[in-house]
C-alpha cells in the first residue's frame, strides 16, 4: 500500500504486512535516491487497523496469497483516507 503523496515520483510512505501480520510503515527518507526508513507501526497507531484491513481484503481478492511487492501496487484509495493507495 502508497501514499497518495509523491515527492521525485516516489510515495512519501509505504505500508506492509509480513508473514505474521506485523505491520510496518517506511517513510520515504532520501527524495534524491528514493531511499526509505522502514519501522513496525505501533499498536496504538490507528492508521493499523485500515492497513490491516485492506492487507486481508487483498489478500481474499489474490485468493489468499498476498504480493509482498507493494511499492508498484495501486488499486484504489483504502478505507476513504485520501492516504493511501492499493
């Protein structure tokens, strides 16, 4: 899942969900070199929930095997945010 938001053409955040349903957000750090800061979204963080939610709504659209690969996804913008894109 991307931010809506792009600096040098590269989304300003990138959310994702491994294996044992952690969470983890990076922030685009470096807008020259496209490199991010990556870091497990804290519980308390509200923005989780949407990005659990719409990992597990793709995950039964891709009939139970979801893309690790999100940085090129785009499917829509999740939850109504206006923050994100599948």
């Amino acid at each position: 899942m991307v931010s809506v938001q792009r600096y040098a053409g590269f989304p300003q955040n990138i959310w994702t969900v491994d294996e044992k349903n952690n969470v983890f957000e990076a922030q685009l750090e470096n807008r020259a070199t496209g490199q991010y800061h990556g870091y497990p979204l804290p519980e308390a963080d509200d923005f989780r929930k949407v990005v659990e939610k719409a990992w597990a709504e793709r995950s039964v659209v891709q009939g139970g095997s979801v893309d690790r690969a999100v940085a090129g996804a785009s499917h829509g913008t999740s939850e109504g945010t206006g923050r994100c894109h599948w």
